[in-house]
C-alpha cells in the first residue's frame, strides 16, 4: 500500500527536524504531535496550557484539512502533558473542538522535547477512501 506525506504551509516544516506533519495510508491520515507553535515556529501561549492546546488543535486541523480530512474524521487522540493537573484545562479545550462527538484518547503525563511546550496531541483520522 502506498504512503502520501501530508504538509500544511499553515503549520510550522517541520522536516528539518526529523518529522512530516502526517502521512496517509488508504483512508488512514497519522498526523504527528502537535505543540503550541506557530507557523513560524515560535511558541505561542508561554506558560498557558490552554493556549498552547488550543494552538495544538488548530495545527492539527491544518493538517486534516491539507490531507482532505477533517477533526470530525479523527478516530483517536494522544494527549501529552508536563503537569497531570492541567487535565481540565485541556478537556475543556478538547470539547470546544469536538462538541460531545469526542473520539477516544489517552493522556499521557510525560516530558516533551522542548521545555517550552506543556502540551503535544496526535491524532488518528479514517476518511472515506
């Protein structure tokens, strides 16, 4: 089966650090993890979780959109976190995005490469093929 790599020109390249944003496989769209960052590159939201999921989401919708999908075909979510506390302010987040069609998930409270960043989302989505 063969792999298209998906790239948003509204989401940071983030190929010279070793990733593409998402890759289709069939009706299957992997998007990478998303962090607050902007197109730039620059963190948005400094020390504001909810800013940073908010940013996450939009990232992540850019690239739905760049592999003709949308967030209503995600199927499951990742969520990292630095402060397990945060967990409320991200659901909250979550919800504003999803409405009550929220698709399964696991948080995960763990490091992230940048220090900056205190929150990173991946998504699975499945569209009709």
């Amino acid at each position: 089966m063969s792999k298209t790599i998906i790239k948003s020109d509204k989401v940071f390249d983030s190929t010279s650090r070793g990733y593409n944003q998402a890759i289709r496989v069939g009706n299957t769209i992997y998007c990478a993890g998303q962090v607050g960052r902007d197109q730039e590159g620059k963190p948005v939201g400094k020390g504001d979780v909810a800013a940073q999921a908010v940013q996450a989401f939009e990232n992540l919708k850019a690239v739905l959109e760049a592999a003709g999908a949308s967030l209503s075909d995600v199927v499951k979510t990742t969520t990292y976190v630095v402060n397990r506390d945060d967990r409320v302010k991200i659901s909250e987040v979550r919800r504003r995005y999803f409405g009550d069609a929220l698709p399964p998930s696991t948080f995960i409270v763990a490091g992230l490469a940048y220090p900056e960043f205190l929150v990173e989302i991946d998504a699975t989505a499945v569209v009709d093929a």
